[in-house]
C-alpha cells in the first residue's frame, strides 16, 4: 500500500495546550508517511497559504474544533474543498474536540493518526450560509450553551431511540463539559483565559470548560499540570492573532456572546424551509436547530416550547429571520444578524476515517 502524501498542519493552541500528543501525532504520521511535510503556523494568513500551496498532498489538521473549521472555511472559501480529502487528529478536552467525536475521528492521537494512514475517505453533507460560513455538525438559533447534539442528522439533542447520548465517541460530553461561563461550547474559548481567545467573559476559566480541562488533565497524570497550568493560568496570545477579539462568523467566527450570561427566552423568529414557512413573527420559538442530513437536505427542528410536539421539515434550504439574533454553529457564534440563509450541499467535503473492521 502506497503511504498517503500528507501536509500536517498544527494549530498552535494544540501546541501549547497539549505538546506531548502534537508530539505523538507527528512522529507516528512522519514513520507512516515519510513525505509528510509539517506546517507550523502562528497566523491565519500562514495556514491558508499553507492549504493554498499543498499541491497534490492531502491536508491534515492537528487540533480541536475550531481548527478543523477554520480549514474547511478556507478551502470552501478558495472553491477547494472538494478536490482534496481532510483528515484531522483532534487534540484538546473533550468540549474542544466533540464535532471532531462526533463525525466520527478517533479521539487519541495514536489512534486518529492511524486512521489517517490506513483509514477511508467518507463523502459528508454541509451547510453553507448567505456570508460564506460553514456548518459541519449542529446549527442553534438562539445560540444557548449546551452539550454538543452528538450524531449528525439529528439537530434536536443528539440522543438516540434508547435515550442514550450516541454511542460511544461520537458526540458524547462528559457532565459539565460545556456548561457554566466558559467553554468551547458555552460562550467562550475551550482554551485560554480573559481575552487570550477574544473572549471577555468567555474564557476558559469559566465553570464549564474549566472543569472539563481540569478533568481532562487529570485523566493524563504525565501531561496534566503542564496542559492545565497553560490552559488555565495563562492566556494564548498565538490563538489572539488566529481567531482575534470579538470575530464575527463572517470572518472566523466569535465565542464571547454566547455564554450562561445571556437571556435565551423565546424568540420571535420566521423560518421557512425551501419555501414552506414552519414558523412567523407571532408566534415565539424556543429554538431552531439545523443539521446537516442526507442527499443535500437539512434536518430542521423548531421548538415553540418545550411541552410542544416540535415541527421537523427537511429541505435544501432554510431562511431565519427575525429582529436581530444570534446562533451558534458548531463551535462558532455568529451575529447578530435580521437574516440568514443555510443551503445544504451533498457530499461538499470528504473526511478520512477509520476503515470498517473486515467481516
């Protein structure tokens, strides 16, 4: 079997917040691969140039969610995504890395690197939006902190018929992991603290992200005060100039606003699907959820409130709009914004994961 041709691109927030699994990732890609060429990028501009210039070989992203993210965007942005297949070997917390579990990529690095040298290419829907933003996972209006909704196609909690969150490493958030003030998940950034993230009140060392970085470390006694003493006690000036204060989803997206901080009551919200309208102005909806499904149609849920039965649709495109609002897509915060268009696309994107197990 021919060794993949790989460019490894490391996000510096896993460098920092977990070097000894950058380390792993790298030498056991490298003894696999041995073309694979490196990619240490300390600014956005390196990381599209980077993505921009790799020929023929196929991008691999080293980091947590957001990373991943932020290289689909690119590539979708430069009209590339479908001529080249992504692997990622995801490296933070779990509330970091939960799109990562949920789609499906191991969560250790020896295991992720190994699915990218022996896994298989799996084509996968998205959604894009009117602003050139890129959903992967779960799309929230209003954008209230919660655990990530775990399997794709399944926008309204994530849980399957038995009750059960997932199953196994797909999707599931331990207790705690995105709740509180901070976190990946819950208004602010699953790493640094303060502003390191552009996160004000956002920051790592909010209850949720904070507890589960804590948990995390303790879970890794070999690497867990050196990873929690950076998470929690400094700030990550490297992942300021990537993401940068206040970002708006237009651009990188932003996770300040999103915390336990803010009033998400009903909102009155007009959503239409392909057309059909499955909610007006008069009426207050508690929440619209979008995921991507199959065959290029989104799964949409809206929830009036929660004793009501919630309206489900499927359609190639769904418009929110409303007085302004916020919502969170996958790790992102965007807005506030009037309108906001989704479009589903079939099999935009294609990610390596591990091969099926031989019958």
């Amino acid at each position: 079997m021919t060794a993949p041709n790989l460019l490894v691109v490391i996000d510096p927030g896993a460098r920092l917040t977990d070097p000894e699994s950058v380390r792993i990732a790298r030498d056991v890609l490298c003894a696999g691969a041995p073309g694979t060429k490196v990619c240490l990028p300390e600014r956005p501009e390196e990381v599209a140039r980077a993505l921009a210039r790799r020929g023929s070989r196929c991008p691999v992203v080293v980091g947590d969610d957001r990373a991943l993210l932020r290289a689909v965007r690119l590539l979708h942005r430069d009209r590339d995504l479908a001529a080249c297949a992504l692997a990622m070997v995801p490296v933070g917390p779990p509330a970091g890395i939960a799109l990562a579990a949920a789609l499906g990529v191991p969560t250790t690095a020896v295991a992720a690197s190994r699915a990218v040298l022996h896994g298989t290419e799996h084509p996968l829907d998205l959604l894009v939006d009117d602003s050139g933003g890129v959903v992967l996972g779960t799309l929230r209006v209003p954008p209230a902190p919660g655990p990530y909704e775990g399997a794709r196609g399944s926008p309204d909690g994530g849980r399957d018929g038995d009750g059960a969150c997932g199953d196994g490493a797909r999707g599931c958030v331990p207790p705690g992991g995105t709740g509180g003030a901070g976190g990946a998940y819950g208004g602010g950034e699953a790493y640094g603290t303060g502003a390191a993230y552009g996160g004000g009140a956002g920051g790592a060392a909010g209850a949720g992200a904070g507890a589960d970085a804590a948990k995390w470390a303790r879970a890794q006694p070999l690497r867990g005060y050196r990873s929690l003493a950076r998470t929690l006690a400094r700030p990550l000036p490297l992942l300021a100039s990537l993401v940068g204060p206040g970002a708006r989803e237009g651009d990188e997206g932003h996770e300040g606003d999103g915390g336990a901080g803010g009033d998400w009551g009903p909102q009155r919200l007009r959503v239409e699907a392909d057309g059909t309208l499955l909610a007006d102005l008069d009426r207050p909806v508690a929440q619209v959820s979008l995921a991507p499904g199959s065959d290029g149609l989104a799964e949409v849920v809206v929830r009036r409130r929660a004793s009501d039965t919630p309206v489900r649709a499927r359609a190639h495109t769904v418009t929110v709009s409303g007085p302004d609002f916020r919502y969170r897509a996958d790790a992102l915060v965007g807005g506030p914004v009037r309108v906001r268009t989704w479009r589903a696309l079939a099999g935009a994107w294609r990610l390596t994961l591990p091969a099926a197990p031989a019958p």
